[in-house]
C-alpha cells in the first residue's frame, strides 16, 4: 500500500500541518497580533494628529478673516 506515491501526499500533507500547528502557530499568531495592534495604535495616533492639524489651521483661517 505505501508503495503507491499517492497515499505519500495526504499523510505528508498531515504531517507538515500537524508541524505548523504545533511548533509554528502561537509565537507567529501571537506576534502577528502585536503587530497589527501597534498598526492600528499608530494609525489611530497619526488620524489624531492629521484632524488636530486641521482643525488648527481651519481656526488659524477663521481667526485671521476675523481680524
């Protein structure tokens, strides 16, 4: 039976899953979720500071047509 090249596939298929999942899996999720929390910290901080900059030049306009 293992002589035939296919039954080699699902069981070395099987074999490289069950290796990710045990060994490759939480430290890589793990920091994949790090990462994609500090991208969205730093989006957030950067979307902050882009609307306050706006917001700064749109009163520094309207203060200026005022005077």
């Amino acid at each position: 039976m293992l002589q035939n090249k296919h039954v080699w596939v699902p069981i070395v298929l099987a074999a490289m899953i069950n290796f990710l999942l045990i060994y490759g899996e939480p430290q890589d999720l793990s920091n994949i979720q790090q990462q994609i929390k500090q991208g969205i910290l730093n989006l957030t901080s950067n979307t902050i500071d882009l609307i306050d900059s706006v917001a700064n030049r749109v009163l520094n306009c309207t203060n200026n047509n005022n005077s």
